[in-house]
C-alpha cells in the first residue's frame, strides 16, 4: 500500500499554516512535508504538528535571499550563506524529526554550467555532512526548465552525474510533475530511477493540479511505484483546483 503525505505548502491553502497539521491529519495524511517552514520557529511548527498526531517527514533548505533563485547549492560565492542555510535546515530538521531535506540547486547560465555542477556536488557532500549530523538526508531534485528556467539539474542524467561524484548519503528525490514536463514518461522514468529515489512527489500534468485533472494515468504510476518494491513516501505535492478536502478522491481510489 502507498504511503501518502501532504505537502503543506500547497496544500490546504484555505488555512493558515499552522491549522493545516490538523486538516492533512483529518483528512488521511499521517504525514507532512513543507517547503519553507521558516516562517515559524521550529519549536511553533512541532507543537503544531504534535497537537495534530502527525509527522513532518521533509522540509526544503532555505532558499536564500532571492527564492526566485530555486535554491543555491550552485550559486558562486555562497559558501558562508550557504552553510548557515544548511544549519538552519539542521536545526529544523532536528527540531520536527524531519528525515529528509530538499537541498535545491538553484539557477545558472549556460556558460556556467559545469562550474555550477562542481559546487553543487560540493555543496551536496558539505550537506550530508552537516545534516547528517541532525540525523537527515539531504536530497536532490530535477526541476524542468518550463517550471524554473534556468535550473542547474533539469535532467536526470545531470542529476545522475552529481549523485554520483557527490556523497553516497544523498539521494534523489522524484517529482512526477516535473518528469511529465520533460516529456518523459512518468511510470518509466520513476522505474529508471528507483536506486536512487529516496523520496516522491506528484501532481498531474498539464497544470500541477491533483490527479484526476489532467493528461496522466495515475492508476499506472501509483500501481508501478506499489510494485517496485519502494518502501518511501509519495508526497501529493499539487495545487488544488478549489479546495483540498474536495480533490482527494484521488487518494480513495488509490488505497
């Protein structure tokens, strides 16, 4: 049986952050992840999440002064921001018992690439280093380039070459959105990928929205992940069309 958590970034919206432990809880969610929890303190945001019997399992490392840079492990001449932003995520991590921490590589051009590469394997290693500490994983995400123009690692070839001169303790983490934005194909990609998959996410595709509303077969993505054998969570990670609680007959068609 698949494993499912709520992203509450996107995720029930119509509620303040702090409300929305309790909605994913009451609506089947046992578990949580948030993309910027630093907003609150760590201690707010586990109170939250204890008072509503649920797990925060990821969390995003800040993204810096700029969001619109999707994170910085690749940006030039970071390396004292960048290692506060790692402890800050650390202190976080340890704080809600969040395993798991999205480090995002952030934008480069053309020109820059392969430099941008060396420091992200760097930063990658200096991550494991330092949240490995906190007792979580850092991880890496391909994001396509219709979505964050731009990106460092919008392959999974790239993204395979990072993970691999990088170190062993960082794993990647598997968006279908954004594997459905290459034009590759969901079910396909995830099974490629599946050695070095330590975390999922979904939405459908065209328009990030839950599953149901646009072109993907979510009955066979759900289906190949239930049977390859992996034992992680699948975070619904999506912008609701109107509500969350009314666009989860996903959910109970999948379980």
């Amino acid at each position: 049986m698949l494993r499912f958590s709520a992203n509450l970034s996107l995720l029930f919206r119509e509620l303040p952050l702090l409300e929305r432990f309790a909605a994913a809880r009451e609506a089947g969610f046992p578990t949580v992840e948030i993309q910027n929890p630093y907003e609150h303190t760590a201690a707010v945001l586990t109170g939250a999440a204890c008072a509503a019997d649920v797990q925060v399992i990821l969390i995003n490392a800040p993204l810096g002064e700029d969001p619109a840079t999707f994170g910085t492990a690749s940006l030039p001449q970071r390396a004292a921001a960048f290692r506060a932003e790692l402890e800050r995520a650390a202190e976080y991590a340890q704080a809600l018992g969040a395993r798991q921490v999205n480090v995002l590589a952030g934008r480069t051009s053309p020109g820059q690439q392969p430099a941008a590469i060396g420091r992200l394997v760097d930063n990658l290693a200096l991550a494991a280093e330092i949240l490995g500490v906190a007792g979580t994983q850092p991880l890496l995400e391909v994001i396509n380039p219709v979505s964050a123009p731009g990106y460092c690692v919008t392959d999974f070839e790239v993204a395979a070459s990072v993970l691999e001169a990088t170190d062993p303790g960082v794993g990647l983490q598997f968006d279908v959105y954004h594997a459905a934005m290459l034009g590759l194909d969901p079910a396909q990609a995830f099974v490629q990928q599946l050695p070095r998959i330590r975390h999922v996410q979904f939405a459908d595709c065209p328009g990030r929205h839950e599953p149901g509303t646009g072109g993907l077969d979510f009955t066979g993505i759900f289906g190949t992940i239930r049977d390859s054998g992996y034992a992680g969570w699948v975070g619904a990670e999506y912008h609701p069309v109107t509500t969350t609680a009314a666009g989860l007959g996903w959910m109970r068609a999948a379980r």
